[in-house]
C-alpha cells in the first residue's frame, strides 16, 4: 500500500528557533499533499494544501509567513515554522494523495514542542 | 474548517458491549471515512463509504451512511479494551484533490 514517511516524529527546541519537518510519499508520486494541526484532545485542522510546483494555499487563519510550506517535488513537501513559539506547539500531520480522485495517506505525526 | 461534529464526545463501556458513535456534516460528500487515533499516535483508516452506499461492514465495524440525513454511524461490536481510542470521522467533497475535513471525534474508552 501506498506510504507517507514524516519525520522528524519528535522535536523539543527552543523558543525561537525555525523546525522543518519532511513528508515523502515512498512508494507513489503525491500531486497534492495536505497540511494538518491537531491541539491536545481535539481534532485535526487543515492547514494547508500544497501542490507540487505551485504556492500552498492556506486555511484562514493560518499564516502563510510563520507556516512555510515547499512541495519541490513529486515525493516531498515540507513544513517549516518559523520564530516558533510555545503556542506553535502542537501534532502536525501531513497526507499525501497521487491520484486527485484517490485515497489520503497520513504520515504518523510530528509531535512538535517549544519551550 | 470542520465539517463533521460526532456525537457522544466520550464513551466509556465493558468489553463486550458494543459501541456506537455518530457523525453529522453539513455539505453534499463525494464519500465519508472513519479514523481511529490512539493517544499521541497517527491515524489508522478503518472503512470509506461512497456517498452512493448505505451501509458496509468490515470484520467487528459497521458503518452506515444517511445522506438525507447528513450523518454516519460507526458500531463497534463486541468492543475490546484495544478498541480504546479517538474515532473521528472525515468527510472527501465532490471536487476532486480537495482535503479531507474531520470532525470533532469522539473519544472511546474500552474498560476490561
């Protein structure tokens, strides 16, 4: 079956620093991937939709500066959070979809947390 | 934005018992798929009904689909103490490439 590696899983870092993190679809190329944040005990909230070659676009409220978001190619597209902050804090979930009429295949999560 | 809202927030039952969660959207859906997430974990797909589809089955789960009603349910029989999770429900629109909205899941405790 189709496959979605994110990594890193985990990352603890200081206030202020930027994280990047990887989604790569191994075994299918993704011609969209999606960008989700889910906060402690709630549901997961799309962030963003990015298109391989093209600028994401992002859900309202979401700020395009502060979530920067590269889908350089078929099998890649990062997350990068820039100055992060404790309220950045958070599990971040890609998903990746090679057909546009095809299933979603969700990465395992970046638990994110700034202290 | 979300689409879906499930109902009950939380379950907590025996094993044994079975469990029955529901999901209501707002808009017209190409299909409607269930997820189940353990804490801290990523997402497992447990089954995808087309919106042309009224009920369908896999091993212990049983998911109906109501368009007139705009809502699904997700029944989980013979519930085990692994089944403990969050359920939620997500819903794929008509237009092609566009994201998958989840509801607000509901959050199931399994007691053995």
């Amino acid at each position: 079956g189709a496959v979605v590696s994110q990594h890193p899983s985990r990352v603890i870092c200081k206030s202020g620093t930027s994280v990047k993190i990887e989604c790569r679809s191994l075994d299918f190329q993704a011609t969209t991937m999606f960008w989700y944040r889910q906060f402690p005990k709630q549901s997961l909230m799309l962030m963003a939709t990015s298109n391989e070659g093209s600028k994401a676009t992002y859900e309202q409220g979401v700020e395009k500066d502060k979530f920067l978001i590269n889908h350089a190619s078929l099998t890649l597209s990062t997350l990068t959070v820039t100055s992060a902050h404790p309220e950045d804090s958070s599990f971040y979930i890609c998903s990746a979809r090679g057909d546009p009429r095809g299933p979603q295949h969700f990465g395992d999560g970046t638990r994110l947390s700034i202290l | 934005s979300q689409q879906g809202e499930e109902d009950p927030q939380a379950l907590s039952i025996q094993e044994g018992e079975n469990a029955t969660m529901n999901c209501s959207y707002k808009t017209s859906i190409n299909n409607l798929q269930w997820y189940r997430q353990n804490s801290g974990r990523g997402l497992v797909h447990l089954i995808l009904i087309r919106s042309n589809e009224r009920e369908k089955h896999s091993g212990r789960l049983r998911v109906t689909l109501d368009t007139s009603k705009k809502s699904s349910s997700l029944l989980i029989t013979a519930s085990r103490a692994a089944d403990t999770a969050s359920y939620f429900c997500a819903t794929e629109l008509n237009q092609a490439g566009t994201a998958l909205i989840f509801g607000k899941g509901t959050t199931l405790s399994v007691s053995s």
